[in-house]
C-alpha cells in the first residue's frame, strides 16, 4: 500500500527550528512518504531546496506567494527563474492570488502587483513545463482567469475552498484539490459537502503546517505531517469509504499530477 503524500508543508518555517527532524522521523513513523514544501519568498528558496536535499522525502516548489510579493522586487523573478533551473523541483509555487486581506494604502495596486508577480510565475512554469501549487482566497474567479490566458500544466489548488462550478473548472484543467485541516471541523459544512461529492480521483491530501491545524489540536499545539493519516480518515469518514482507498488514490492523484515527485 502507498504511503500518503502531504502535498503542502512549510517544513522551512521557524516553528519546526527546534525539533524538525522528529517531525519528519514521527510522520514517516505514521506513515507519510513524502512532503512537498513550497516556498514563499527569495529569502527560503535556498532553506526550501537545502532542506530536500538533505531529506529525500521531501520535495519541492519554489514561488513567491502573493502575499509576499509588496516585499518582493522584480529582480527576485530573475532569481526564481535561475533556481528552477538550478534546482530539482517538483513545481512552481506557492503562488496565487489572496484578496482576503489588504492593508496596503492601494488596494488597487496592490493586486494589480499580485496579478502581474502571478502571470509571471505562470509564464516561468509554461516556460519550464512545471505544476503549479496555487495560493487562492477570496479571488478563484481571478485565479482561474489567469490560468485560462496561460494554460499552464495544472497543479494544485491548495487548501480549495470555492464553489462546485469552480471545482470542475480547475479539475477540468488538469489540477487537484487540496483538502486538510478545515475539513476536520463539523461546522466547515460547505468544505465538508465539496469533500464528500468531488471525484475523489481530483482530491489530494496537506497540513498547511504549521499552519491550518485539524480540529483535535488544542490552541498552542502545533500542526505537523504526522497529523496527515487523521486528515486522511476523516475523509474517508465523510466519503464512508475504506482509508485504504483514501490513501490508494489520493498518493496516486499526487503523483500524477507532480510527476517529478516519483
């Protein structure tokens, strides 16, 4: 049987400083086979890439998240386009559109600058045949407009959120759905519904961590990969089928759609 893939893990990220090595050691324990870990910024893209290296369960994508991009220069395009080059990933990401919060003094410019640090990314993934992972809050009509214009490789549309309509428009294509921690809580019924009466062939399985933590961690308690196989259970709950199957098609949907993960 296939181990479950946690498609979506900031592994890079301070909270994991003091201890990352047992968190890797527990969610293979628990068995999780691998981890993708998107960067976010310039700034992680050499941690993100030492990182796999040295963990070879650990794969990664490298982007600049949209809302790091005010913090970002165009130069930092260039040095992502060099580090695809230079660097064995499996996509490109995370990156995407957020419109859910906005403290800039423009919010116009500021998403006119989250649209243009995104059809740049898009345009280096169609330029190095790469999935994408994409960041979308508050903006899937936008998200999947770009991706119409650019027709990248699919990806995935981590932690989905939207409606059944844009379910089937990202499936349609080519991409898979993220599910994780919000699916875990009783009253997220929507997320729950979508989890339920999407093909599971078009769902694959994240943490977000340490962020998004599962329903059963106390406030303070960190998410971590080990958490993957309970996620995975209570989809298999909702969807009143065995975890095997879970675990089967959701790794196999992983793998297909970041072939370079294998």
């Amino acid at each position: 049987m296939p181990g479950l893939i946690d498609t979506h893990c900031h592994l890079d990220a301070a909270e994991f400083t003091s201890d990352r090595q047992q968190v890797i050691a527990q969610a293979m324990a628990a068995g999780v086979t691998n981890i993708v870990i998107p960067a976010v910024a310039r700034e992680n893209f050499a941690s993100v890439t030492e990182l796999c290296r040295q963990y070879k369960n650990c794969a990664c994508a490298l982007g600049i998240h949209p809302m790091y991009v005010d913090a970002a220069s165009l130069a930092d395009l260039d040095i992502l386009q060099d580090a695809l080059q230079q660097n064995a990933v499996v996509a490109v990401g995370e990156i995407g559109l957020d419109y859910f919060a906005n403290n800039s003094d423009d919010p116009q410019a500021h998403r006119q600058r989250q649209e243009a640090f995104f059809s740049a990314q898009l345009k280096l993934a169609k330029q190095f045949d790469l999935p994408v992972i994409l960041h979308v809050r508050h903006a899937v009509d936008e998200v999947l407009k770009h991706l119409r214009r650019h027709g990248v490789r699919g990806g995935i549309a981590h932690a989905f959120n939207g409606s059944m309509q844009q379910a089937e428009q990202f499936i349609a294509m080519g991409f898979k759905l993220g599910f994780g921690g919000a699916m875990t809580y009783q009253r997220a019924t929507k997320l729950r519904d979508l989890a339920k009466r999407l093909p599971l062939e078009s769902l694959v399985l994240e943490t977000d961590a340490p962020d998004m933590p599962p329903s059963w961690l106390a406030a303070g308690q960190k998410n971590s990969p080990k958490e993957l196989p309970k996620i995975a259970q209570v989809l298999a709950d909702l969807r009143q089928v065995k975890l095997s199957q879970v675990i089967d098609i959701t790794s196999a949907n992983a793998r297909q759609v970041l072939p370079k993960l294998a």
